[in-house]
C-alpha cells in the first residue's frame, strides 16, 4: 500500500473517509461533498439518526451524488480535545482495513475537523497513516489458492491536511518503525519448519545491510563461554544453538550502551516435561521476545538513532529425545551458578541467564531490559492486554510504563522479593528452575531472572499474553503483534538518545 500526503480538496475519485467530532457539525470537506451532492450527506446524517460524532462511530455512503467518489465514510472522533496519537492510529488502521474489504483500491482520510485538537494536526495526520500501515499488516507467503475477492484491494492511501509537507516528514520516520514492527511480526508468524535457531540467526544477520555490527556465537563458542545451562536446553534438538549478539553504535564513542536482551525458543515443546498436544502449534511464537529485540535494533538503526546499542539473543529449539535434558539434571550456567532442572519447559528462564549474564559482563550496559514469553501464569494475571513488568530499578520501571503507554504496548508492574526469591533455592544446587507448587509462576521466574543481573538497572517485560492475539486489534491483526518494538524504540527516543 502506497502511502501519501496531500492537501485538503476533495479527490475526484475513490473513496474519502472524514473526521467529525462530536455533535455532528461537518467539516470544511465534508460541506463540500454536501454541497456537491445538493445536501445528500445531512439528509444520510438525519436518517442515520444516531450518528452524531461520538468516538466508534461512522456513517458510510455509497456513490455521493455530484462526485466521482465510490463512498464517503464519516468517522466519528468524539471530542477533538481527547483525541490523541492512538486514536488516530486507531482510525486510520480501521479506515484502511475497512476500505480494502470493498474491493476500492484508494482511500483519503482527513480529520476534517480545524479547532479542538491539543496535538498538532499534521502529528495526528502523520499518526493516522501510521495506523494504517500497521492495521494493513498481512502475512500471505504460504497462501497459493486465494481468491481474487479475498484478498486486501487497497493500494493507496492519501491522508489530506494543511500541514502535509511536514506530516509526511513525521510519517517517513514512523514509517521505518512500521517496517521493523511488520519484519518482527513476520519472524514470529514463520511456521516452525522454516524459523529454527540458525534461520532466525541468519535473520538477524540481515542487519549488517543497515549498519549493526552482527556476531552469531556458535556451539563450539557457547561452549567455551560455559554457557551450560543454555545448551542444556537445545541438547534434544537436532538444530544446534545459537547466541547472536547485534551492535548499533549510533552514540559518542565508547559511551556505555543500552542493552536489549531476548528469549528465542523457536520452537517449544516442553522437552521431556512434555506440553500438551492442544494448542502446541502456538508454541512457535516462543522466539517473539528475540525477534522483538531484533526488531528493535533494527528501528534503531533504520532512523539513525543517535544511542549506542546492544542486543543479545539466546537462539535454541527445545524438544524431546534420547539426547534432551532430564528432569533432575543439574547444569553451571556461565556464571558459574549452578541450576537443578526440575522441569524442562521451564526452559525460558535458562537461556535468558547466560545471556543476560553474558550481556552485563561483555558490555557493562547502562540498562538491560529482556523481552520474554516466559510463562503462562502472566496471562492468568493480566490477560491479553499488558505484560509483566519486573525491574530492580524504579526510574527504569518508570519509563519502561511511560513509553509502553505512549505507544498502546502497556505493561502492569509486579513485584519481586525476598520471600519469592528463597522458593527457587534448591537442595543440591545452587537453585532449581521453579518454585513450590506452581504459586506465583510469572514472579518466580523474574526471581530467578534476577539472579544473573547483578547491580545492572534491569527490567524484565513477560510477553506471554501480548506478543500473539487470537483476535484482530486495530492496529495489530490477528497474529503476531511485534509487542515491544514501539516500545524500546520510543524509550530510546525519549531518554536515552543524544539530543
């Protein structure tokens, strides 16, 4: 879909999708069509009846008399002093979606509303387009049948306003960012035959065309390390594993980095703690939180952030076999702790500790946030609609909530403590890889996370319920959300970037 910015006239064709806030009263644009149409729009207004601007609603009409136009769509906005960068993402992913449903191929939208806004009108156009190329995604590779009728027809999307020289500024940014959430998504949704651990890592690779810096750490290098209780994990697999570690130097030299870090099972059985068999195809998205760091650096290095950043990404399958780690096992991870394995589709939380262990000591980072689908018992706590959110640091806790809310990623903090912390001491090792009788599932896996930090600011984000939708959202269909990438990108931007 080809995105564009243009001035506020009524195209000759098409369909056009207009803003009008609450009451009802029409826009300039919207007055026009009504004059063009000898007064065809207030009549559809008047029989609509309940249509009056409030926020959710539209009013559409076909072929408006005196126009070319193929429909006039009326989208409520609600109060103009409430209507945000959200909301706007919101309309313009629900007009774009909307339109491609009809069989039109273009489509302008414009607020159409000149007073109310507390956010610059080019901000929000620049927002609305945003939404709409998020609200397009589309994963289709492996679709060989579809029908003509089924798929998307849009192919163009006009968002008209006075400020349309510098929206289309803003939206070249933001468009970039679209890119790496659409690139993460796609990592996510590839079907576990194609995305395994070298795969993904040759993903990441992909990146040097953009100027990160790509290392991918082989078995024979994990080895030396000591990573043990990371190939303890993938021993069961036939695909062996992989650290892949990507840096993005945009900052002063030699400056301290950020430093994002990522759970990439690409496939999760469980291993011998075998999961059930219902729903176990969704256990490929058990990498989203590697390929949200992914996504991230590559955000970050497609608009030229000016931060010194890493991320490190722990690449493994986990799956049964003669070879797959036991029950009981003890491993030393490259800390030199050692860890009884007492149930192997606890499997997350080990290959998070050496590369989290692996990250604090090489890079000595300002900050290390890791992105994990961790548990299940997040979901529980806090269903589909935020992550998790542990930190051993207030500020970083702080702005981690700030920019996840700025950009629809929330989160919700949960605690961590020494009471959690003595439930994962083992009996023969130094800890074990779960607690006592599965209470507090998602705080004893950051508890345990915790131990492999050090006195590094630290934040561990559960993304168990967000990183995969059963049911369309606005701007993120059906699928894999690319949860996280907006999120990183925008605590970048707001503190951490040179200015």
């Amino acid at each position: 879909m080809k995105v564009s910015f243009a001035g506020t006239t009524i195209p000759s064709d098409g369909a056009l999708a207009l803003g009008v806030a609450k009451g009802g009263k029409l826009g300039a644009l919207a007055a026009s069509v009504d004059k063009k149409s000898k007064g065809g729009v207030r009549r559809a207004i008047k029989a609509a009846s309940r249509f009056e601007g409030d926020k959710g609603q539209s009013l559409e009409i076909l072929a408006p008399s005196g126009t070319r136009l193929s429909r006039l769509i009326l989208v409520g906005l609600g109060k103009p002093e409430d209507f945000d960068t959200r909301a706007a993402e919101v309309l313009g992913a629900n007009v774009a979606r909307r339109v491609s449903a009809t069989g039109d191929t273009k489509v302008a939208i414009a607020l159409d509303v000149t007073k109310g806004f507390k956010i610059d009108e080019d901000k929000l156009s620049a927002r609305i387009a945003f939404g709409a190329r998020l609200g397009s995604y589309r994963f289709d590779r492996y679709r060989t049948k579809e029908k003509p009728d089924k798929k998307p027809s849009l192919k163009q999307l006009t968002v008209l306003t006075a400020g349309n020289t510098s929206a289309q500024k803003r939206f070249a940014i933001l468009d970039k960012l679209a890119e790496s959430v659409s690139f993460t998504r796609d990592l996510v949704t590839e079907p576990p035959n194609v995305l395994f651990p070298k795969s993904l890592a040759a993903h990441a690779e992909s990146l040097a065309s953009l100027g990160v810096k790509v290392e991918v750490l082989g078995i024979a290098k994990l080895q030396k390390l000591g990573m043990g209780s990371l190939i303890g994990v993938a021993q069961g697999s036939s695909h062996e594993p992989y650290v892949v570690v990507m840096q993005w130097n945009g900052g002063k030299p030699k400056a301290p980095p950020v430093a994002f870090i990522g759970k990439g099972v690409t496939f999760d059985s469980g291993g011998l703690s075998l999961k059930p068999a219902s729903g176990m195809e969704e256990m490929k998205f058990d990498m989203a939180g590697s390929a949200a760091v992914i996504g991230t650096m590559r955000a970050l290095a497609a608009r030229k952030a000016k931060v010194n950043a890493v991320g490190v990404v722990g690449l493994v399958e986990n799956m049964p076999s003669a070879n797959a780690q036991r029950p009981g096992d003890v491993v030393t991870s490259m800390s030199g702790q050692t860890i009884e394995v007492l149930n192997t589709d606890a499997e997350g939380r080990l290959v998070l500790a050496d590369v989290l262990w692996y990250a604090k000591d090489r890079f000595k980072p300002v900050f290390m946030v890791d992105l994990a689908t961790l548990t299940g018992a997040i979901i529980v706590a806090l269903g589909h609609n935020q992550a998790g959110l542990f930190s051993n640091n207030d500020e970083l806790a702080t702005r981690l909530v700030s920019a996840g809310d700025a950009e629809g990623e929330k989160m919700w903090r949960m605690p961590l403590g020494e009471d959690y912390d003595k439930d994962i001491d083992s009996d023969i090792a130094d800890m074990k890889n779960i607690g006592t009788g599965g209470k507090a599932g998602s705080i004893i896996g950051a508890q345990f996370l915790q131990r492999f930090v050090g006195d590094t600011p630290w934040a561990h984000l559960d993304i168990a319920g967000t990183a995969w939708l059963n049911k369309d959202n606005p701007t993120a269909p059906k699928g894999a959300t690319g949860y996280g990438v907006r999120l990183l990108n925008r605590l970048v931007a707001d503190h951490y970037e040179e200015k």
